[in-house]
C-alpha cells in the first residue's frame, strides 16, 4: 500500500517565522515525512531550504550565525518609486543559503510559494524557474521591498492573498495536510491585554505599521485556511517584534515547544490514514 503523502505549509511572519525551524526540527526528529512544501514569505525562505536538502540543524545554524550579525548590513537602499530595500543583497543572501540560483527542479522535496500580483490583487504561485527569485518575490513586504517583476506581473508578498499556504499543498497532492502559522491575533491581543500595552506604549515605526496592515488585514484568511488543515501548529511567537532576527533561537525554541505538542495527534491521525 502506497504511504498518503504530507504536505507542510509554512506561514509569513517576518521575524516569528524563526520558528519553523523548530517544527522541522521536531518533525525531523519525530520521523515524520514531508513530502510536498508550500511556503508564504518566511516560510518560503525556510520550505525552499529544507525541499532542497538542508536538515532543520543546517538551516539552524545558518539562522544562528545571521543573528550574530547586524541586520543593517543586508539592507541595501532603493531609490525606486516600489519600495525602499532593492532587495538584491537578501536575494544574494538567499542564493549563498541554498547553495547557487538554483531551480524548482533541482530541489529534492517538491516545493512552491506564494507571491500577490499587485494590480490584480491575484494569488501567484511559483513552482518554476529560479527559487531564490521566487523566494525574494514572496517575501516583498508591500512599501518596504521594491516590487518583483515577474512573467509580466508586478510581484509583492504573498501574506496578502495566502498567509498560509494550505489550499496550495493540498492543490500539489498532499493527503495530511500541517499548517503553521506563526502570525499573531491581532484582534485577540487587543482585547485581552489594552490596559497592559497602554501603560508602555510606544509610538509605532512604520516597519511595524506596514506589516501590522497585513496581519490586521490577513488574519481572516488564516483562519479560513485551517479548515482544510489536519493539524495546526501556532508557535506562540507574538511577543517577537517583526523583525528582530537577533531573537532566533528564542523563535526556534517557541517552534519546537509548539511541535512536540502536536507530536501525538499527528502519529495517531497519520497511522489512521495509512
């Protein structure tokens, strides 16, 4: 009898996105299989890299050696009228990680992500061609990244049509479907800690308000994207800031912590089903 194949969709979320690599360690660890990838913004960075071969301790240590280093220095200015990052020093960044501008075709784990066609507000999804330049349009935070132009289209992130990928593994094949989804309740948050968060608010920076527009805009598709889920994984991440990278291995340990919990249920769903 031929194994159901499972499929793994990783969600945007700038920063809390670290924590995928604790569910694929667990995974990993665990045994369990991935056979299809589907990833949205961060989750595209980290599902490209495990679909090429990477084991969760690989992408770890490249995580961890990034935090050892500023930020700033893959920040590369744009005077484009799109956004303010060209984005091609993270695009580099992507293809030193991976190991060359690889293709979809090379990977060894099937695998595709999510970007948004800016004029038509449509769902892209990319499973051809150049990962790393696939990977760099679905991370195109609107405003802030200049656009990708792609086939045609003008390409930013895909947290915008499919924060979490679901409906595309599933679309690939997949028989048992894991969800993670790594972007904060904004709305929960709000009504249950106000009076908490007025006493030390901070006047936003318009990095957090560009990506909180998308998670306040969004989170009525990831929740609608869980109804096709077996499992859902949420790392419990809300208190790391969108981009503080310096705190992976918090990020990683949150995953992790989130994923052994879900251990259980998921054997016992996946022997039901094969």
């Amino acid at each position: 009898m031929t194994r159901k194949k499972v499929g793994l969709a990783l969600g945007g979320g700038t920063a809390r996105g670290l924590a995928h690599i604790g569910v694929l360690t667990v995974l990993e660890k665990e045994g369990i299989p991935i056979d299809l990838i589907a990833g949205t913004s961060a989750g595209a960075i980290f599902g490209s890299l495990y679909a090429q071969g990477k084991d969760a301790s690989e992408i770890k240590e490249l995580a961890l050696d990034l935090e050892r280093h500023k930020l700033a220095r893959f920040i590369d200015p744009s005077l484009s009228k799109t956004g303010f990052i060209k984005g091609q020093k993270i695009k580099d960044l992507l293809v030193s990680f991976i190991g060359g501008d690889i293709k979809f075709s090379d990977l060894r784990i099937p695998f595709a992500c999510v970007a948004t066609d800016i004029e038509t507000g449509e769902e892209v999804v990319i499973d051809r061609g150049s990962v790393p330049e696939a990977v760099r349009a679905s991370i195109s935070i609107p405003g802030l990244f200049t656009v990708v132009k792609r086939g045609g289209r003008y390409l930013v992130d895909g947290s915008l049509t499919n924060p979490v990928p679901v409906s595309l593994v599933k679309r690939m094949g997949a028989d048992f479907i894991i969800a993670v989804n790594v972007i904060p309740d904004v709305a929960g948050r709000s009504r249950q800690g106000a009076k908490e968060r007025a006493k030390d608010f901070k006047e936003p920076n318009i990095i957090h308000i560009l990506l909180q527009s998308i998670y306040i805009g969004t989170y009525s598709l990831v929740r609608a994207s869980f109804e096709e889920a077996d499992i859902v994984i949420e790392p419990d991440v809300a208190n790391i800031g969108a981009g503080e990278f310096h705190r992976a291995q918090e990020g990683i340990l949150l995953g992790e912590l989130a994923t052994e919990s879900s251990v259980p249920e998921i054997k016992r769903k996946l022997e039901v089903l094969n």
